[in-house]
C-alpha cells in the first residue's frame, strides 16, 4: 500500500480514464489513518462517487483488507456502517540484513509482526540468497494469500527499479539480485530499500501522530553504519541511483579509531557509529580500572 497525504488526495483522485488502482490506495489510506470511517465519509472527502467507493469497499473486504466493524452515529437519516484495517491477517515478509544478522519476519497491513526469526548474516551472497529464500518460502507456503509481499532493507545501495542491491560495502557485494530470485524461486513480488530509508518509512507510517503529519523530515540510522532516510513531500527521496541518504561516508575528520565499511579512517561513520561509541564506552571502562 502506498503511503498517499489525504490533505492532498483530492488532487491525487484518479478519474474513469485514469488507473482504478490509485483509487483504491486512496480509499485504503482512509480507511487505515482514518478509521472507523463510512463510505460517506470517504466519498464526501474525497470527491468520488458513493457508487464508486462502494465498489472499492466491497473489493478490499473480499480482499481481507478491511473490515465492517459497527454502526456509527447519525444526525438524521441511516445510520453509518463504519470501517477499519482487518488486522492479524499476514501481508508482508520483512528481511532485514545487517551486518551481524539477518532477521524475518512477517507483519499484517498496520504493521504488527505475527512471525519473526533471526539469524547470523554471512559474507556469502550465494548462501544467503539460498537461505533467506529458504525461510521466505517457508512463511508463503503457511500462509498462503494472494496479497503476500516480501521487502528487504540492506545496509547499502539499493536500487529499486531493478530489485537489486548496486553495492554493500560490509560484505563488498555487489549487483545482488535477491528480488529477481525470490519471484523466480517462489513466485512472490519482492522490493529492496536502504535500511535508512525504511526506518524514515516506518516513522511515517506508524511512528508518533506528529511525525506522521509532517511530509519532510530526515532520520538518522546509528548502526554498525551511519545513514539518513530523507523524506521529501511525503515520499522517500532517493537521489541518483538511491545514495542520496548516504552521508555516512562524508569527511569530518582524521585517524578514527574504528575503521569505516568502505576502508577510510575519515567518514563521518568511522568517528560516529555504533562500532565507535562502543569503543569509546570500552576505553572509558579501561582508564576506570586503572584509576580504581
């Protein structure tokens, strides 16, 4: 489901001539940001037709995206059948690859985890390929629906139009084709992010209500690397071949402590990351002992 502001749907609403399908992402980001909500109530903010909200409804609860959950108050006439997210129902498989471990996991549509496993990450591309389609296929096969999605967040370079990861540095992988396997291998339509970038999705889909109405913001990721998730009108912004967020490898100083993924001891990642703090946590430890 794609993420779409409601204060500017009413531009976004897509006529007859127009893909039906961006209608009915409107209708279900009403119904989840919104909810309980009516038809009438979606009909009258968005402008389309009763007859026409009616229809999406009727297709998303055979779906088993949404649910009548009641009746809602009326200050005259028929009261109103209102409408939520039907939740508990599997969705999406999350991978997430980090340079430690790996972890899967599978989430209904407002993102609860149902399912979750992890598991060490190895250097080896081809065995991890083999394993996260192993543990992918494993979950499609439990829950069979036709809804089921997979998305992959890296700790590098991914490119979306191709479903490849261009670059992770940690591992020097290269053009890793894991969304092409998974439907080959499994039949499922797979995605591929930046770890950064899905965390300021994550932010701005189910963090605090203030972020969620705010349409530009940046978030930082302090991980065994650094990076940023910018969001930018509402939308990842991804830049030239999806590096736009990729400050962690900026110039800010000499002779870190802790080498960076890419080999420099000048990155900003090299003087701030996990890894770095970690040590510094560590030294001050020593020089404790010592006084003591």
């Amino acid at each position: 489901m794609k993420r779409i502001y409601l204060q500017k749907a009413k531009n976004q609403i897509a006529r007859p001539n127009t893909i039906r399908d961006i209608n009915k992402q409107i209708v279900l980001n009403y119904v989840r940001e919104r909810s309980p909500i009516s038809r009438a109530e979606i009909a009258r903010e968005t402008e389309l037709q009763r007859s026409t909200i009616s229809a999406i409804v009727d297709e998303l609860q055979t779906s088993g995206l949404i649910e009548e959950i009641g009746i809602g108050t009326s200050t005259g006439g028929r009261k109103p059948t209102l409408l939520k997210l039907k939740t508990g129902k599997p969705i999406a498989i999350g991978v997430d690859l980090t340079p430690s471990h790996t972890t899967i996991a599978l989430a209904d549509l407002a993102g609860k985890i149902l399912e979750k496993e992890d598991f060490p990450t190895s250097s080896d591309a081809n065995f991890m390929t083999s394993h996260i389609i192993e543990k992918v296929a494993k979950l499609a096969c439990k829950y069979k629906n036709d809804e089921l999605e997979v998305g992959i967040t890296v700790p590098g370079i991914a490119d979306q139009s191709t479903g490849r990861s261009l670059y992770i540095p940690y591992f020097q992988w290269h053009d890793w084709d894991i969304c092409e396997e998974i439907k080959e291998r499994i039949g499922l339509r797979a995605t591929i992010d930046n770890d950064a970038n899905a965390i300021a999705l994550a932010e701005l889909w189910f963090g605090r209500e203030k972020i969620r109405k705010v349409s530009n913001f940046i978030t930082v990721l302090v991980a065994d690397g650094i990076g940023t998730g910018i969001i930018f009108e509402g939308q990842v912004y991804r830049g030239e071949r999806g590096a736009a967020g990729e400050f962690g490898h900026m110039i800010v100083g000499e002779n870190a402590p802790v080498q960076c993924s890419c080999g420099s001891r000048e990155c900003w990642e090299a003087h701030a990351s996990e890894k770095q703090l970690l040590l510094g946590i560590l030294n001050l430890q020593s020089m404790e002992a010592i006084l003591i």
